[in-house]
C-alpha cells in the first residue's frame, strides 16, 4: 500500500507487508495509525509515520472484504470470505468474538 500526500502528490509511505491483494484500508481517527485487510486473511495495523506493521490479527481462513474500526481505535470488526466477522482487540492483540 501507498500512503500519498494529497496536496501536492508526494509519495509519503510504502507498506509492505500482505502476501495477495489489499481489498481494504482505512485511517484510524488519529490519523497517524492505518487499518488493512487483505487476501491473505491478515488484518494488519500500520504506523503511518514510519511504515511500520504493528500488529498481524490471524484467523481468518478467507480473504478480508471488509474492515470497520470501533470505539476510537480501541477494537477493530473485520469480515472476510469464510463468511465469519471477527471482533478484535487491538491493545491485547486478540479475538474477542467470531460471527459466522
């Protein structure tokens, strides 16, 4: 993925990291931190300042079509091919829950 400054075009970040496809991205509110899901079955947070993965959620057994981020940052909802929504953790680096 590339992290583009929108005002002038410059190229900011590259983030490399997921094995497929990246079918989804979002910032997180602070606007310093990215959320991306893949087909791979990898949900991975970013540091947008230095390009830096964070955090790999694994568990999906299917490529992740979508993502949303919940209470400021605090948990994460993915969803994904294998026709289950997972809740995550981002502090704990964990499941919370699994929706099929």
């Amino acid at each position: 993925m590339k992290i583009w400054q929108a005002s002038n075009g410059e190229l900011r970040r590259v983030l490399e990291g997921h094995v497929f496809d990246v079918n989804c991205c979002r910032f997180f509110p602070s606007g310093l931190v990215v959320l991306s899901g893949g087909m791979d079955a990898q949900l991975k947070i970013w540091s947008a300042e230095d390009a830096s993965c964070v955090v790999t959620f694994k568990g999906h057994k299917g490529g992740i079509l979508d993502t949303a981020i919940v209470d400021r940052g605090r948990n994460v909802v993915s969803a994904s091919r294998d026709g289950t929504a997972r809740l995550w953790d981002c502090g704990r680096s964990a499941c919370l829950g699994v929706l099929a």
